[in-house]
C-alpha cells in the first residue's frame, strides 16, 4: 500500500485472540450463546471483524476502543465467562488506515 492511499487515524483497536479449551465439544455448546454475543457487539459498533482461526483452535475479533473497554466486553463473552476459550487482548493505535476502513474507525 502507498502511503498516500492510507488516511491518517488515531483509532484505539484491539486485537482479541481467543484459544479454546482442548475439549471442542464444550466450545461447540456454546457456539450459539458467543454468535448471539457477537451479534450484540457488532449491533452496539464495538466489533468490526471476527472469525474462527485456521486451523480452528480459537477465533480472532477486531474491536474498536482501548484495553480497559474491550476487557470490560470481553469478559462477558459466553466462551470466556463459561471458561471454554481464553482471550489474549493486544491494544494498538491504527495511525493509517485503507480509506474504505477510516471511517469505520472514529
């Protein structure tokens, strides 16, 4: 990418990457409670993008706002409350972004 095609944020984001527990069973019993939780956030604007890791030992989710927000949100997804995944939250400050994703930043 060109520099001149980035523009220009100071987005807060994080990176959740989640790691489930070795029994895929009990993530699967509450695959329905995380996709309802998703669901909320990205309806609420604090998710941007998620999805299931490949090969499938946990899931990745973009949420936008910084660590102490997205711990707060994280703690209530259903995989992590039930103790079925873990969740490693990485902050970071997106200084450049495609222009298509800019705006979904502020």
């Amino acid at each position: 990418m060109n520099s001149d095609a980035a523009v220009r944020t100071d987005a807060p984001l994080c990176v959740v990457v989640l790691t489930y527990v070795p029994d895929l069973a009990a993530v699967d019993a509450r695959l329905d409670q995380h996709l309802a939780w998703l669901g909320r956030q990205y309806a609420e604007g604090r998710v941007l993008a998620s999805g299931r890791r490949n090969p499938r030992t946990g899931g990745v989710i973009v949420c936008r706002g910084d660590r102490a927000a997205v711990d707060a949100i994280v703690a209530t997804d259903p995989f992590i409350a039930s103790g079925v995944a873990t969740a490693e939250v990485i902050p970071f400050i997106a200084s450049m972004a495609a222009p298509d994703l800019a705006g979904l930043l502020q």
